[in-house]
C-alpha cells in the first residue's frame, strides 16, 4: 500500500521556469472578478485578453493532455497544471467536455481540426445538453435533429450551459432517431454561429451570469458534425461525464478548513473568538476529518482505477461527499461570521470581501449539477448495492 | 499510488476469513453472549498461527509481519475479527506487542514477546478510567519503593502500585498487564506487570457489549521491580493509544460491512404492500448514504494504518480523522441497520444488537469521536498560518 506521488525531479526546474515566465508574462489583468467555481466572465474584452493568454501558453509549446491524441509527460503535465492553477486566471476557455468525447469517439479530421483551437483558446465551447424539462432525466430529452438532405434540421431549447454567451461551439445531444430513450440521441457539433440559435444568458441565486438558455430554430447542422455514430449520443455523453467526474472536486485557495479556522479566529462568539468555542471546535473537527476521508476516497479511486476495479458507486460517492461537505464549509464560514455574514462583496463590512457568501450560494451549483444528489444515490443504491430500479412513468 | 491491499494482504484475509467462519461464526458466540467469559483460548492460539499476535513482534521473538507493513497488515485481520464480532483481546496484544517491541528493554522483550507472538498467553493494555485518555484521568499511583523484589531474583528499587484500572479488554485473562501509573509530580511510567503478581485483582464489569468481556483491574500494593518499567512515558501511551485507534477502526469497519451487507440483504427479501421494501426510494437512499458512510469509514481506518505504520508526517492527523469519524459512523450505522429492520431487529434473537453493543463501546474506548476530532483541530490550527492562504 502506497500513497506516494513521485516528487517531480530536479531537472524538471527548468522546465517550471520557462513556464512560470511565459505566464508572467502573458497573464492579462482583467476588470472580472474571481470567484469559487466554474465561472464565466462578463465582459467581452476579459473573454478577448483571455483567448489572447491562452494562445500564447499554446504558442510556447505548453498544451494539457486532454487536448491532445497523444500523451505528454507526466511530469510536464503535473507542472503545468499546477503552474496554470497557480496564475489565478481560467487557462480554459469554455467548457472542455467534448475533448473527451472527440478524442474517445471523434474522427482524425474533427480531432485535428477541434481539439488544438480549444487549448490555444480560439474555440470556446458549451455544453448542450439539459432541457427544461430534462435534467435528470436526461434521456428524455426533446430537441430533435430531422435529417434533411446532407443537414440535420434542429429545433429545441436547451440550459444550464455555461459560457454559452462566448462559445463558438457546442456539444449538442439531439433525438435524431425513431426511438424513445437513450437510443434515440445523437451527439451533434454545432457551429455557434449558425443562424436560427438564439442565446439568452441567465441569472442565477449568486447574481452572475454562469449559464445560458439556447433556443434552435431549425438550425441547420451538418451531418458530418456527428461525433460518433446516430444513435451513440447517450453511449458518447456518459463517456465523456465519467471523464469529467474524476476531476471534480479540489478548488483553489488552498485546505478549507485551515481557511475556515481562521474564519473562527478573526470572529467573536460569546466573549471569546469562536475558534475558543467548545461547539465550533467540535464542528470544525468533523468538517476536517470528512475533509481528509474526501481525499482518501480520491485515492482509492485512483487506486480502483489503476487496477481496472472502478464500481459504479465510486464516482456517485466522490461527487456527493465533495459537494455536500462544499456547501457544509462555506454555510459553516457564515454562521462563524454571525451577523457579519450580512455584508457582502463590494461592502466595506464584509468578511474577505464576501467570498463566502459567494461560495455559499454557488457551492448548490455542484449538489445539482453533473447529476444531482438525488441521481447519484439512486446510482449507488440501484448499481451499486443492485436494488430495484426506480419504476418509469409514461413519458 | 497504491491505495489498496496487495495479493498477500488478500490472501492473509481470506485465510483468517475461512478459518473464523469455520471456527467462531457470530452464531457460534450466542451461547455464551451472557456467560461470564466468552473468550476462548484455543482459537486464539489458532490465530497466532494465522498471524494475529505476530505482525509487530520481531522475528527473533518468533514474530514476523507479511509485508513490510505490518500495521496495514494487521488491518486485513482488524476487520475480519471485527467481522465475526471476534471477543478476544486483539488490540491489548498488539499494542502490548509494539510497546516491548518498540520501546521495551531487551530482557522484557525477551521474556514476554515470545509467548504472546505463540499466543500461549495474552496482555491487556491498562490506560485509565473515566472519561478522556489523559493524564488527569490515570487513577493508578506509583510509589518509589526500595526491596523490591525482582522476577529474575533478588531485591532492589521498584514501585508499588495502587489504585484502579477500568474497562481493560480481558482483563480477567490477560497473563500480562502494561499499566500506566502516575509517580512522584506525575510522572507518567509504564509498568508490566504479572497476573501473578500479589494484590493484583480483577472484576468482569456486567456490560453492554455482549461480545467482549471489560474488566476493572484493582492494584493494591502491587510491587514491581524497576526492571519492568518500559521507558518513555507518555511517549509510550501516546503510541498505545494511536495503533490501539487504528485496530479499534479497523474493527468497527469490518463489523459495519457485515451488518451493512446483511441489512441490505434482509431489505431486498421483505416484502410489504407488495414490493420490497428495499424498492422504496426512502429505503435506498438511506442505504447509499450508509455505503457513502461505510467507504469512509473504510478509507479513514486504512489510511491511518498506513500513516502510523510507516511515519507519515500527518499519521498525527490520519490517527485523530479515523477516531473523530470511525467509532461514531460504526455506531450510525447500526442504529439505521436496526430500524431498518424494523420489529425483527429488536428482537434479541436477531444480531443486529450486538454489533450495536459492539459499536458502542468502540464509539468510547481510546477517546470518543468528540476527543480526536478536538485533537485535529488543534493539529489544523497548528498548520494555519496567521494569515493569508494556507
């Protein structure tokens, strides 16, 4: 039993340098502000400075793995996510999902020509697949592609996708055959620009604009846009989401729950600070111990995964342990700031310039998103313990 | 990155695994649930066979682990004794085994370690009493006393003991007892001592875990050479008391598995209104919330083994996260496996209680969950700056 990760040798020095440089040097001021998770900026100039960033970090030679056919060094690969986490700007642009399902499922042609331009940030894609009337059930999904000479003819309505106010792409899954269910879908390339697609960006409980509507009217997309083949949709879209799990989770600035005691030492409570409060410590302590069990269920995954043994209650159990114990940290760094916890951003009262309340209200975005709670029990309940399935009602 | 059992891990399991089912099933327990003893000696002379005393005694004293981690190793077996709900003296052994082993003078090593690793004999660790295991909370005195007796012969400077230890694991069996006492301004000193030895008694506490028998340990002028002192102090208790947290979790980890297994069978075989009830969505969704609960309990114990076996800077932290979480989890989890039962699970012939009698004292022992996660949260405030990110 090991849980080591190799130290990245010396010699690696250099090549953290080079790209520490070029970061320094091309990493734009933007008039955005940054915030906990998958966010997108508001204005079109940040969206321009950062396409501009991430094409010179392409230029210079650095490029993930996901972007590409072949593998790169690991240990290259290591720096470069930690040095493009640490510069404290998106290096991608868009949602990234459909490189999993290009390089899984794509041809040479639509890899060569999709996969390069999302790394140097000259594609920004979204996501469409969620209806308003299919979230969890996605399978139920309505927006319909009718073949029509070499086209599909889309018409349908789609949400929950981000950046979709930005993207050049989309990842789109429509019902293109005469079957009900997963069968029926087909995963589509939408060219963005394609007259008869109206983008509405919506507002969520955090004020910000992370997600759109999309409206299709009969837009017209070429059958040559098929990721995969007709029919695969579903097969093509549960692909590329188990890709997508296994890197949820972390979050930039550093162990919560050393965040959150000093949360506890900058906050009165009775007469003392609360981080001298019986209760507080106590809680903080459960917070902490559920904090570092979330990395050891992320080390047997890998683990798991190594060994081909993944079970299909491993990737539900992450995702809810992270994102409940998400939104447990940031409602327990409220309640240490009492009332204080009123003020937010931009007010000269507020607690770290209101991050928390921020973090708060988006952390409902992860029990939601990528399956919600609900979803993912049922996924460990009825695939991983094998109890029934859940009845279907008419559709 | 590794996270898991090897081959001879697993196969280590699955010998321990076959011999107690064969030998000590759960059923097997229930004549004597209530019987003044219930530890038998002939199958734990069996286990040492299998390994269970022998992973943290050196070979020289006829022990040997499988691999070259021996706490991980003994986690295979922590969890399978704490699957059968196993009521023999296992964590006393061990941490009894490491203390000589690791701190233990040559001649005390030599003179204990080769029996308790053959299994011909065991020990019993003797923290304290009431409440948290602290210093304040030890209630055996040592006085400094001249003419004493040594167990080799002769006479010179030793202790005499007084005062009582409670709740020790087979105390009323154990052949050899490591006693924390208190001496002059408090010092910490740990002593071995003899069943044999005059003044030394002990009383079965009646008690609520009906698989495993707790006793108080009565030291009335107990006189002991100063050749049986293991030196190290508190040192010593401290590393006690972390492989004691590890084995502990261990044990509860394998317990909650069976009784999760079998709550998740029962639910999948009864019928009401028609169905199973184990197709209600209320019933699965509990029992996804148990699995969840169960994997980290799971990870937090092997962790832990890992951290402490092989002196990871933060096995400090891994020990407290397994005991603020582990114990209390266990516990949970019999609560919803016994009203998940229903009528049936509050029946005495069923056995959903006993592992609830079972959790709740490893909910207790070696510090409450409220007391480690008190300690990791002083060892996350230590790590946090003043200011700025962590």
């Amino acid at each position: 039993m090991d849980v080591d990760v190799p130290a990245i040798p010396e010699s690696y020095d250099r090549y953290r340098a080079a790209l520490r440089s070029v970061i320094a040097a091309h990493r734009p001021t933007l008039v955005w502000r940054q915030r906990a998770g998958v966010r997108v900026p508001d204005l079109a100039e940040d969206v321009e400075k950062l396409r501009v960033y991430a094409r010179a970090i392409y230029d210079a030679g650095y490029v993930l793995d996901r972007f590409r056919t072949e593998r790169g060094d690991p240990y290259e690969q290591r720096i470069l996510e930690q040095e493009l986490s640490a510069a404290g700007v998106p290096h991608i642009l868009g949602n990234p999902l459909v490189s999993g399902a290009l390089r899984l499922f794509g041809t040479d042609e639509q890899r060569a020509s999709y996969l390069p331009a999302i790394a140097r940030g000259e594609h920004i894609w979204t996501q469409l697949f969620s209806e308003p009337d299919a979230g969890s059930d996605l399978t139920g999904l309505r927006t319909r592609g009718t073949e029509d000479g070499d086209d599909f003819v889309v018409v349908g309505q789609k949400v929950w996708s981000t950046w979709a106010q930005w993207a050049d792409y989309g990842y789109l899954l429509a019902r293109t055959e005469p079957v009900d269910g997963s069968g029926g879908i087909t995963a589509f390339v939408v060219d963005m620009r394609t007259p008869g697609i109206d983008v509405r960006p919506l507002r969520e409980i955090t004020g910000t604009t992370d997600f759109n509507e999309v409206f299709f009217d009969e837009v017209r997309v070429p059958a040559s846009n098929i990721i995969g083949a007709r029919g695969e949709g579903w097969k093509i879209a549960q692909a590329s989401l188990i890709e997508e799990r296994s890197g949820v989770g972390g979050g930039a600035g550093g162990d919560p729950i050393q965040r959150l005691v000093r949360v506890a030492r900058q906050h009165r409570r009775g007469d003392g600070a609360a981080i001298e409060d019986g209760a507080v410590r106590q809680h903080l302590g459960l917070l902490a111990a559920r904090s570092r069990i979330q990395r050891h269920l992320g080390q047997r995954i890998a683990t798991k995964a190594a060994r081909g043994e993944i079970s299909a209650a491993d990737a539900p159990t992450s995702k809810i342990w992270w994102s409940e114990l998400n939104l447990e940290i940031s409602e327990t760094a409220l309640a240490l700031q009492g009332p204080r916890s009123l003020a937010t951003e931009g007010d000269a009262l507020s607690y770290e310039d209101g991050r928390w309340q921020d973090a708060f209200l988006y952390a409902r975005a992860w029990t939601i998103a990528g399956g919600t709670n609900e979803i993912m029990r049922n996924v460990i309940a009825e695939r991983g313990l094998g109890l029934p399935r859940e009845p279907r009602g008419q559709r | 990155m590794d996270f898991g059992f090897n081959e001879e891990q697993d196969l280590l399991r699955e010998t321990s695994r076959r011999f107690l089912a064969e030998r000590q099933p759960v059923a097997s327990l229930r004549p004597r649930i209530e019987a003044p003893d219930i530890f038998d000696p002939e199958i734990w002379r069996h286990g040492a066979e299998l390994g269970w005393t022998a992973m943290l005694i050196p070979a020289e004293f006829g022990g040997g682990s499988l691999t070259g981690q021996p706490l991980v190793d003994l986690m295979v077996l922590a969890e399978e004794l704490g699957r059968v709900l196993n009521p023999g003296p296992f964590v006393g052994c061990n941490v009894v085994a490491d203390a000589l082993a690791r701190s233990g003078r040559d001649l005390q090593a030599k003179t204990y370690l080769p029996d308790l690793a053959a299994g011909a004999t065991t020990a019993a660790w003797c923290l304290s009493g009431d409440g948290a295991p602290v210093v304040s909370a030890v209630e055996v005195r040592a006085t400094a006393e001249s003419e004493v007796e040594a167990e080799g012969g002769g006479t010179g400077d030793g202790w005499r003991l007084d005062g009582v230890s409670r709740y020790v694991h087979e105390g009323s069996s154990a052949a050899l007892f490591l006693v924390v006492a208190l001496g002059e301004g408090d010092r910490v000193v740990n002593l071995l001592v003899p069943r044999t030895a005059a003044g030394l008694s002990s009383r079965t506490v009646t008690g609520l875990d009906l698989t495993r028998r707790f006793s108080e340990v009565t030291f009335d002028g107990v006189r002991v050479s100063a050749a049986n002192e293991v030196p190290g102090g508190w040192d010593v208790v401290e590393r006690c008391l972390a492989v004691a947290t590890v084995l502990q979790a261990g044990d509860s980890v394998g317990a909650a598995e069976v009784l999760f297994a079998a709550t998740v069978d029962y639910l999948q075989r009864r019928v009401q209104f028609g169905r199973t009830i184990a197709s209600y969505q209320a019933i699965k969704h509990r029992l996804a919330d148990l699995s969840m609960e169960l994997e980290g309990m799971r990870v937090a114990a092997e962790y832990a083994a890992l951290a402490l076996g092989d002196g990871f800077d933060d096995a400090p932290e891994a020990v407290a996260t397994a005991g603020a979480y582990v114990g209390d989890a266990f516990s949970h989890l019999c609560g919803e496996a016994l009203q998940l039962h229903g009528g049936i699970g509050f029946t005495w012939e069923h056995d959903v209680h006993l592992f609830s009698r079972r959790a709740k004292a490893n909910q207790v022992l070696f510090g409450d969950g409220s007391w480690h996660r008190e300690r990791l949260v002083r060892l996350v405030e230590a790590a946090t700056g003043a200011t700025g990110e962590a």
